[in-house]
C-alpha cells in the first residue's frame, strides 16, 4: 500500500511537471495570440474603474465604454504627437552640437597622458600597419585569383566565341537593342512590402488590443458569469472571491502606477525646466517635455523602464551643454526623485495592492522578458499578481502564493514549533512572550502552545520524533510554559481586600475556590492544566492529579475533597474513552459537582461526542483553551455567594461570620 501511495505521488510530480513545460511553451509558441490578449485585459482592468465610475452617474454602459475609449484615445494620440514632435526637433538640432560633442570626446581623450597616450599612439600605428597590409593581401590575392580563373575560362569556354560582347548597340538587330537595363533582384514593390509590414504589424497588434479592451469592457460582467461557471465547479464564492481580489490588486495597481508615473514625469520636466533656466547659457534645456513624457511611459517597465527614462536626459545634458555643471545637476535631480518616489510614495500608494515580494517582482520580469520580450516586461508584475491570487485560493497551487506572495503565511505555531525543534529555546520563549504582548494568554494558548503540542504529538505517533526527542520537546515547552507564568504574575495570586485591608497568602487560598484537574491518557495534558493554572490566578486554585493514579482512586480524591469543579483535559488524537471512563468513575464515587471535559480541538461529529460525554456525566463540553477558562470562570460565579453574605475573618479565630459557604 506505501509503496503504491509513493508511485501514484511520483507519477502525480511527473504529471505536474509536465504541465507546466506544455503551459511555458504554449505561452511561447502562441505569443502573438496571448500577447494582445493580455494587454487588452489589463487595458481594460485599467479603465474598468472609470467606466463604473461613469455608470454610477446613470450612463448606460455601452455609452460609459465608449467614453472612456474616447478619453483613452485622445490622450495617447496627444502623447504620441507631442512624442513625435519633439522628436523631430531633437533631430533636427542634434548638428548644432557636433562642436561640444567632439570637444568632450577630446577633453575626454586628452586625460589619457603619459604611458596611456603612448599605447593609444602605438595601438593606432599598429592598427594602421595591419590594415594596410590586409588591403595589399587582399588586392594581390584578388589579381592572383583573377588571372587564374581568366586563364582556366579562357581554355575551356572562349570570351568571344559568340561575338556577343562586340556586337554594337545599334538597333538594327535583337541581339544588338539600343539601349540596355538591368533588372535589379531588389525590386522596390518587394522592399515596400517590407517595410510595410513591419509598420503594420504594431499596428495590427494595436488594433487587437483596442478591440478586446472594448469588448471586455462592454461585456464584462457576462465574462465574468462565464468565467465563474467554468471555473468553478459549484464553489462559487471561493471563484468570486478570487476574481474580486485579483481585479481589485490589478486596478490598484495600474492606478497608483499611473498616479507615480505622471507625477515623476510632471516633476522631472519642471526640475529639467529650472536647471535649464538657472544653468545654462541659453536659458532653457532641450526638449523638456519630451524627457517628461518618455519618463513616465518607459516607467511602466520595472527595472529597465527607469534606468532608461534617466540615461536620455543625461546623455543630453554631456553632449549640449560645455562642462560638466549641468549634467551633475541633472543626476542628482534624478536620483533624488528615485529616492523618494521609491521610499515614500511608491510605499504609500501601492500598499498591499500586488502582494508580491520584491524578489518575485525580479524573477517575474526576469522570467516573462524571456517569454515575451518587452511586452512580458509590462505585463510582467500584473500576471504575478494572477498567479499569487491562484495560489491563494486554489490548494493545489499554493506553492505560487508561497513562493511569489509578499507575506509568507507561516502559522504562529508552526513558527514556535520550528524554534523548538532547532533547540533555540531562548527564541522560542521571545515568540511566546511576543504574542502574548500582541494578543493575551488564551489567544496564545489557542494560536500557539495548544497546536504545537498536538504537533509534536502528531510526530511522535507517525515516528518522525524518537521518545527522547518527543520527551525533550514536551520538557522545553513545559519549561517555557511556567516562565511564561512567572513573567504575567510573579507574585501570588491576591483576593479583593477586605475593610480596606489586603488578605495574606493564608486567607487568599482559603478564600479562592478550589478546581481539581484530571488528564485523560498522555502526560502533555499536564501542561493544558499548567495553563489553566496561570490563567485561572486570582479567581480560583486549580490542583492536577498524577495521571498514574487510577480511576477509582481519582474518583475517590475527587469525593473526599469536594471541589468546586472537576476539569479533565483531553489533547486529542485519542482519549475519548478514557475521559469518559473517568467521569463515570468520578461520578460512581459520590461526586455531585460540575465535571468538565475540556476536549482541545475542532470536531465535526461535536454533537455525538458531547452526546456521549453528557450519558458519562459530564455537566460540559469545550474544544478550546479560552472556552474552557471562560466556562470554569462562569461555573464558579453561579456557585459564589453574594458579597453581603461572604465571610469575614476577624482579629480573634473564634468569631467567625458565616452566614453562608
């Protein structure tokens, strides 16, 4: 059966692995198909809200669409213009600074002095001699070839020998036309055609785009119906919670991009305006706007978008203006706008919009450059978000969300339980106090301690811990358990004070109830009872029997001392049975009082249990740490008598009011 469970995991691995190579190269080989279809959908993630937006106001969606495509469009055909203005006027005055171009390449030159200018002078007569000497090579090589191939020709097959070449170009013949033209290979309707289509091809791509951008749009609350009922397979709300969250990040997303984008391009043509103004001898820096623009359109590319937006600017700054003023100016002016974009208001609008960590941001442009060249690069940190979202709501691909999600979700026990496994008991205890700090004890105990000992439990029975380990596991978390207690209350618990006068040791324990607690069937129970004695300070004494006294004796102690109430604490797996054993055995031995089965866990058949807990007779049933506090909490204040009738001790032992216990 093991072995058979390993070759269905092993054939399952394979399986999966296989899916996603066939996954990546459909990816590839249908670019041109995915490609459109991807930056129509985030086009239309990005326009989504304006056009609910515009629907709230009482515009039909189709008339909502529209407008929303027409402001699209008006403003990237504004942009493109302007682009492409400023382009040609760039062009057009780059000549006017050839002089400060090559005087910076001479001032550049003229720092290499001394030994440096010697091996560039020897470089440049040596790279002289080598060139000279391979065009002499060439050119006696080619005679040489020549005459050899003219000499071979000339034998087997005559130059003249059909009197083509001395016949005159008169016309009077066919063979002797007026006038001659080559047909070139090259024809100019073939280079059109090319060219052509490498114009078109954006464009069609453009078109593409544009038309699902608006079709989605339109219909996009039918998609998503669609999507929902294929997807799904009847977990509705699990699909719809997905979708929700993973438009929602991408909407965010987009928005607060667009949002730092504008502002860094708005910033850096106003702070390339000033330099220009206050630096340079012409008053004004070239083409401003176009390095405005260019900056915020390249920035929606992570990593290479940036770097590019800065190195257009710079480069015009060395090559126009003289010296080096302007350029340091324009560096700094950048670096101080990535400074604070990236530290300040990057982190204040995008929050938790992607969810991603900054490392699976790198690998995912890395890995979606690869796949589909600069357009994975845009699209690369939205279909992360795709992937993170799946993960999170679809178990068999938790290992995305695990991998690529910005907040790994690593259960506070499991972290405890690490620690411990490690030996690192002084971290482990940092943990615990912690999360106290955070929460309280019984959030901890419920979140924390309860789990990592069912875990180690766990363990020990599938024999991934040996005795001593599981031994030693159980002894580090009792030990941390009471410093724990130490740390909440190092003093003894105290009663309310009486006539203004606080009670000592002797009277708070006579004063405070007492609770007898039982375990069911393991020795690590102790410590839940441990707990409950930390937690119960100052409200009633809770006392633990050995669990290596049987039944019947318990059931006697129990008689004998008549506490308050009896609490048997069951850390599952197991112990059912046993714990009900005991309270018939409690109850057989005369004990009236409330008996609590405090069962540490969820239970889907709770019902049948406590069913069979209550024909034991028990009085109540909890499944937790807090519950079980609460619930002994609320027994011992039904059975407190009422503060007017409390007892009083008094200076002289003898007189002793009780007008009730």
């Amino acid at each position: 059966m093991t072995q058979q469970k390993s070759d269905l995991a092993m054939i399952s691995a394979v399986a999966q692995l296989l899916a996603v190579i066939l996954t990546v190269a459909a990816l590839y080989f249908a670019r041109d198909v995915f490609i459109p279809l991807a930056l129509g959908l985030l086009l239309s993630f990005l326009l989504s809200p304006i056009v609910n937006r515009l629907q709230r106001l009482g515009i039909p969606n189709v008339m909502a669409v529209v407008a929303t495509a027409a402001l699209a469009f008006v403003l990237l055909a504004g942009g493109f213009t302007l682009i492409g203005r400023e382009l040609t006027t760039l062009v057009g005055d780059l000549p006017k600074h050839k002089g400060e171009l090559v005087a910076k390449a001479r001032s550049l030159s003229g720092m290499t002095s001394g030994v440096g200018g010697s091996l560039d002078q020897l470089a440049s007569e040596v790279t002289e001699a080598m060139e000279e000497g391979a065009a002499v090579k060439i050119d006696d090589q080619e005679d040489a070839d020549t005459s050899l191939w003219t000499t071979w020709t000339n034998r087997i097959l005559p130059e003249n020998s059909d009197g083509r070449k001395d016949l005159p170009h008169d016309g009077t013949s066919t063979r002797t036309p007026l006038y001659v033209q080559e047909v070139r290979d090259d024809l100019p309707l073939a280079s059109w055609a090319t060219t052509a289509g490498t114009v078109l091809g954006p464009l069609a791509t453009a078109g593409l785009v544009s038309v699902f951008a608006l079709f989605m749009l339109i219909h996009r609350e039918d998609l998503r119906d669609r999507i929902i009922a294929v997807v799904s397979h009847g977990n509705y709300v699990t699909t719809t919670e997905a979708l929700d969250e993973a438009a929602g990040r991408i909407s965010r997303y987009l928005i607060a991009q667009t949002i730092v984008n504008t502002s860094y391009g708005f910033v850096l043509t106003v702070g390339l305006a000033l330099i220009g103004a206050t630096m340079t001898p012409g008053g004004s820096f070239p083409n401003v706007i176009l390095w405005g623009v260019l900056a915020t359109s390249l920035r929606f590319v992570p990593y290479i978008g940036p770097t590019a937006a800065a190195v257009f600017p710079l480069a015009i700054a060395l090559s126009v203006f003289p010296g080096y003023g302007v350029a340091l100016a324009v560096l700094v002016l950048i670096i101080t706008m990535e400074l604070f974009s990236n530290n300040v208001l990057e982190p204040w609008l995008y929050g938790a919009s992607t969810g991603i960590s900054a490392v699976a941001v790198i690998v995912a442009a890395v890995f979606w450059g690869w796949l589909w060249g600069p357009v994975g690069l845009l699209l690369s940190t939205p279909l992360t978000v795709c992937l993170v979202v799946l993960g999170r709501y679809v178990p068999r691909f938790k290992i995305l969300s695990t991998l690529l999600g910005e907040e790994v979700e690593i259960k506070k026990s499991m972290r405890f339980y690490q620690r411990l496994l490690a030996g690192d008991e002084h971290r482990a205890g940092e943990l615990l106090r912690q999360y106290v700090a955070e929460s309280d004890l019984s959030g901890v105990s419920d979140e924390v301690i309860v789990p990592t000992l069912k875990r180690i439990r766990l363990d020990h029975d599938a024999s991934h811990l040996s005795d001593v380990d599981a031994n030693r596991l159980f002894a580090m978390s009792g030990g941390l358990i009471a410093s724990l207690g130490e740390e909440l209350d190092t003093s003894p618990a105290k009663a309310e004070p009486v006539d203004g006068e606080p009670l000592d040791e002797e009277t708070t324990a006579t004063t405070l109830p007492t609770v007898v607690g039982c375990t069911s069937h393991h020795f690590s129970e102790f410590l839940l009872l441990n707990l409950l004695r930390i937690g119960g300070r100052g409200k009633y004494e809770l006392t633990s029997i050995d669990d290596e006294t049987l039944p019947e004796e318990i059931g006697r102690q129990i008689a004998d001392s008549a506490p308050s109430i009896v609490v048997i604490v069951v850390l599952p797996k197991g112990g059912f049975a046993q714990a009900r054993y005991l309270c018939r055995s409690i109850r057989s031995e005369g004990y009236t009082g409330p008996v609590l089965i405090a069962c540490m866990g969820k239970f889907k058949n709770f019902d049948k249990l406590f069913v069979k807990f209550r024909k034991a007779g028990a009085t109540g049933m909890t499944t937790s740490y807090s519950q079980t506090r609460a619930k002994i909490e609320s027994i011992l204040q039904r059975q407190s008598p009422a503060p007017d009738q409390s007892f009083h001790r008094s200076e002289t032992p003898d007189t002793i009011s009780t007008s009730s216990l």
